[in-house]
C-alpha cells in the first residue's frame, strides 16, 4: 500500500525504523491532544497569518495553504506529517491569492490532530507552504510551490505568527549519467484528457554491458514503485534491484506520482488514462529509444505496496503487453478485505471499526498496533491532496459535482458509500478476473507471481489470500506465497525467488543474449 522498502529517503523508510515503544509514544500523544491536555495560560486561540510575497509570486494563486509545526530542532516542518510519527498541522483551501495578500488559519481551518486551539503549549518551529503545483503528491516537493522561512512559536505565550511566502520549490533536475537515463516527454492522451501539458517520466537503468555490444538486445523489467517513491531516488543506483543480476535486463523505473499521491498506472476520472499513456505512448518510445527486445516474451512488470497493485493490475488489463508480473506487498486487491474491511458488507461497515465496534487499526510491528484507522484517516484528510486515502479516492472514485473525486467513506464515521463502491468495483483485481476469466484464463498463464507476509504492517495480506483462493478455484496456474512472520518488507530470499521466476520465464523463449529460441 506504500512506500516501498530500498528505493529513497521516502516517509516509509524513515518511518518504518521505529521501535514499538515509539510507536505507543505516538499513539499516547495523539490521544493526550484529542482529550485537551492543553495549558495555554488563558492566551487567545492561536492565528497564522500567511503573506504571499511580491517578489515571489508574480500573478493570483489558487491552491491549499499549509501551516506545518514540528517540536523537533532537526525537522524541517514542511516535510511533514510523518505517517508514524505526526506533528500538527492546519490547512486552508485558498482561491485567488494574490501578491501581497494575507490569509488567516484560525480556528476554522482544517487542523490534525486537533484544532490550532488545541495544540499543546509547547515551543514550536512552524513553516508556511503554499501548494499549487499539479504533479508531485508532497507540497515541499511541488516545483513552483510557494514557502516560508522557519519560524519559532511559544504557544504558551504567543497567540500570532505571521509568516511570509518568500522562497520557490525549485524544478526537480533529473542528470543523466552513463548507466541511468531519464525519459521525458510529452504525453498526448494525458495532456489532452487533463486540458495542460502533461509530462511522463522514467528512469531507464542500462545494464553494464549496453555500450559494449552494441548490436545486443535485452529483455525489459518495469518497476513501479510505492507510494511516496520518487523517480530521482530510484534512478540514483544502477545496480540490479528487482531484475535478475546473471542475466542483463533494461530496467525501467516508474513513480505514478500526481497531485493526488498515486496514480498505480490505472485509468481514472480524475487522473486520467494513466495505463493507456504508459502502454500506447511510452513503452513505445522506449522501444524506439533503447535496444530493448519488444515482444511482450521479454518484457516484464512488478512493484511493491501500490506499486505491487499497480504491476498486478497491469498485467490483467494489458495481458498481451506483458509477459509476466512480480507482485509484493500489494495494496488491496480484493475489496472484500480492504485493510480488514469488507467494503461490499451489508449491513455497511464502518473502515474505523470492526463489526462488534472495535476500533480498526491501519498499521502494526508485527502484532503491536502502530497506527489506527480514524487517526490516520483524519491526517490525510487534513493534507486534502496527496495522501494515501485520497489517493484511492482519485483512482477509483468518480468526480463530484465540483470536480474532486468522492469519498468511499464518510470523513467522520468511516461508515463506507455503497454508491461510490459500487464504482469501486471495477478496480478490484479479483473480482475483473473472475468476471473476466475465460478471456484471461490463457492470456495470463504463467505471469502471476505475488508474495506477501502474513502479518503485513498495513493489513494487506487478508485481501491477497481472498485472491489467491479464488484463483485456486477457478484453476489459475499463479505462483502466490505467503510468507510466515513478515511485514510489509520481505525477506531477501522471498526477492531472490522472483528474479529467479522472472529469468527463467524469460529464458522460455530467448537465449541469454537475446537471442530468440527456435
């Protein structure tokens, strides 16, 4: 479901280190802020008011406004929240803000984990952004995006921050080097469905032998990574990751990045025909760019979290594009069990609660609760763009009447919209299988490989089993296993089996070199 272990300095991977007793630390400060634990010494409700600088911004701004706190001297504020380990944090959505104007966060803003009023007296370090851009999901990460210089705030004492948008996130540089080139281009179908342009990006790790035989064609491994994966961390090292290391493939490493977190390479209402520009426009140009074999015999997909879901989902909507997937740690892929809830349930289920009215957790260590459902649920709501929840809402949803994606589940309650998930089931995996299987059955023989723990950090494999005892039934050949006592990072010798099937399904219909079997 999110960032994949091994690919950058994503909120996951610094996240996931924490000892448990941290964790319960977390979970301890949440709910002392929820329950009012606040001394502020009968000072007024705390106000931010944000400038947005002429010298910066040279026309009106419609975006969403953040005020990020952290207590911590390392953090910058900005980058937050940090899934395991949340600071508070308001927002606003702002319309035509223009050079030189103010805006208040006050009490009525959007605020986690509680309202501005409620945020401990503490001595804080706040930073101000002002989130505008289309494509990248954090709003620190946004080219073109608006922030602040760090500002220090006794809540105890002071009930007024001021704070100027003074500084631009610059444009991300993608370098090449000898072994890593990066793809950009235009996409014609995205930009024409989005009304603007729209950039497809990938990073092509070549293998070591690409500029000595120069006459040589290799098989090709798309790799998507999880939520919160950036493409210039995955094409820092050209080492083999995923792919077979004894023999040479073309890797090509894919982000889905967007404005709404993840867009897993699936066709959407609100992001567009994200498969269809990856298969009909950029694979294309990169056959014609690289000495890639093109036949789908030799080329491959897989990924981990929402990049195991998107790499699963590619292979059974495009089975004639793809010769095999390799799967792990998938987001769900059976909606009957969407991280413990039955999202087809009648009477309805709440996603907050188990039927006997137990509150749902979202993430563990092994059996020790590291984050719960509502908590996590409220945070992303209050980022508004670009988290993990709205990013399924942006994938499977349809539009609203303003033109955002509709919640599966109310805010408040996590009761789930039957109506809205009745649009959701398209996007199941298990269920377009099964409803779709006599025309699957020989396409997708041979090319399912899924791994994944049983005791998933975000409860994932409870889905995955579903699938895979469907499968059973309808008489699919896939290579799926569980492993006993793993989260969501798998063992190493788990990885080493998928490059092993990826080569020797490779090895089916080509020489080593490339050459075709006869």
């Amino acid at each position: 479901m999110f960032s994949p272990q091994s690919l950058g300095k994503t909120r996951y991977e610094m996240s996931i280190r924490l000892s448990c007793s941290k964790c319960f630390v977390v979970i301890a400060f949440v709910s002392a802020i929820t329950s009012g634990q606040v001394n502020r010494s009968g000072a007024a409700d705390p106000k931010f008011r944000v400038t947005l600088s002429d010298k910066v911004a040279a026309k009106s701004i419609t975006g969403r406004l953040f005020v990020f706190a952290t207590t911590s001297g390392q953090r910058v504020p900005m980058q937050g929240p940090n899934w395991f380990s949340p600071e508070p944090f308001a927002a606003i959505e702002v319309t035509g803000m223009k050079p030189g104007d103010t805006v208040e966060l006050n009490g009525s803003a959007d605020s986690f984990p509680v309202e501005i009023a409620k945020w401990p007296a503490k001595k804080y370090r706040l930073q101000a952004v002002l989130d505008h851009d289309f494509d990248y999901p954090p709003p620190h990460q946004g080219p073109g995006n608006f922030y602040s210089d760090i500002v220090s705030w006794d809540s105890a004492t002071s009930d007024l921050v001021t704070l100027e948008l003074t500084q631009i996130v610059p444009d991300v540089e993608y370098k090449d080097t000898e072994r890593v080139k990066f793809v950009q281009r235009r996409s014609e179908m995205l930009s024409d469905y989005l009304k603007r342009d729209v950039i497809d990006r990938a990073a092509v790790i070549l293998p070591a032998s690409y500029e000595t035989s120069p006459d040589r064609r290799y098989p090709v491994y798309y790799e998507v990574t999880g939520f919160g994966g950036t493409l210039r961390g995955m094409g820092r090292d050209p080492n083999p990751r995923r792919a077979p290391s004894d023999v040479e493939f073309i890797q090509v490493m894919l982000t889905g990045e967007c404005k709404y977190g993840h867009h897993v390479y699936a066709n959407s209402e609100t992001n567009g025909p994200r498969g269809d520009a990856l298969v009909k426009e950029l694979i294309p140009h990169i056959d014609s760019s690289f000495r890639t074999i093109a036949d789908p015999q030799a080329r491959f997909v897989g990924g981990h979290s929402s990049g195991g879901w998107a790499s699963l989902w590619l292979q059974v909507s495009y089975p004639e594009t793809f010769g095999g997937v390799f799967s792990t740690s998938p987001d769900p892929v059976d909606f009957r069990d969407f991280q413990g809830t039955d999202l087809y349930a009648f009477p309805i289920q709440s996603v907050y609660a188990d039927p006997d009215g137990n509150r749902r957790p979202l993430a563990r260590q092994g059996e020790k609760v590291m984050l719960w459902y509502d908590d996590f649920c409220k945070m992303d709501q209050v980022l508004g763009r670009g988290g993990q929840m709205r990013s399924f809402d942006a994938v499977f949803s349809p539009k609203d009447e303003t033109g955002e994606p509709r919640r599966a589940w109310d805010p408040k309650t996590g009761l789930v919209n039957n109506e809205v998930v009745s649009y959701w089931k398209k996007y199941d995996i298990s269920m377009k299988i099964a409803d779709n299987w006599d025309s699957l059955k020989p396409l997708l023989a041979g090319k399912l490989h899924i791994a994944m723990g049983d005791l998933d950090t975000f409860y994932l494999e409870g889905a995955t089993m579903k699938l895979a005892n469907r499968l059973k039934e309808l008489g699919s050949d896939a290579k799926i296993e569980i492993v006993p006592g793993a989260g969501h990072g798998l063992p190493q010798g788990v990885m080493r089996k998928m490059r092993e099937a990826m080569k020797e399904k490779y090895l089916e219909n080509f020489e080593p070199d490339g050459t075709p079997k006869k």
